[in-house]
C-alpha cells in the first residue's frame, strides 16, 4: 500500500519522465515512449518506471538504451523537479507490455 507522498511524488515523477522521453524520441521519429507507471519505494529512494514503447519490435533495444543512460536521464529529471524533491530517486526502467498482453488475448478470442 503506497502512502499519499509516494503516490504525488511518483505522479511528479511520471508527468516529468514522459516530458523527458517525449522531447528525446521527437528527435528519433517512428518511435513512441510513454511512461505508463512509476512506483516509488517508501524511503523515497529509488523508483521504477514502467515505459510503454511502441513499435513493441524495437522495445528491448530502446529499454536496453534507457538504463544505460539513465545517470543523464535521473540528471534531467532533477532539473526539472529541483524546487520539489530534496533528493531525486535512483531510476530503474521496465518495459511495461500489458498492451501487448491485451492484443493477444483480443486475438485468442476472436
């Protein structure tokens, strides 16, 4: 069960990481992150960030590139929420395939 605080900060965190990888894959073209959950640990120290990644072919590869680089990401996102966090959370990065997981079921019940 998530506290009020974990659950404003991860929704801080969400808002901003999906602002980060919006401006990022802008550049890229063809590819679409989206940051579908952020779940926060209670001693506000690190969170785990499920990104929605579309085409779903490309995904392990994109996911793969966003924890090599999640030192400058985790920077960026400080940045942004400087005036809000005292300490900005460790980042770890899963690939979030439950839309894929709905697609084949919609097609096994076809």
């Amino acid at each position: 069960m998530e506290t009020t605080r974990q659950q404003k900060i991860a929704r801080l965190i969400q808002k901003e990481l999906s602002e980060i990888f919006r401006q990022q894959t802008a550049k890229m073209g063809g590819v679409l992150v989206s940051v579908s959950a952020v779940r926060v640990s209670p001693d506000l120290s690190i969170a785990r960030a499920y990104l929605s990644i579309f085409p779903s072919e490309r995904a392990a590869e994109i996911i793969e590139s966003v924890n090599h680089n999640a030192r400058s990401v985790r920077y960026d996102l400080a940045q942004r929420v400087r005036y809000q966090l005292r300490k900005t959370p460790e980042l770890s990065f899963f690939i979030d395939d439950s839309l894929d997981y709905i697609e084949h079921i919609d097609n096994l019940l076809k």
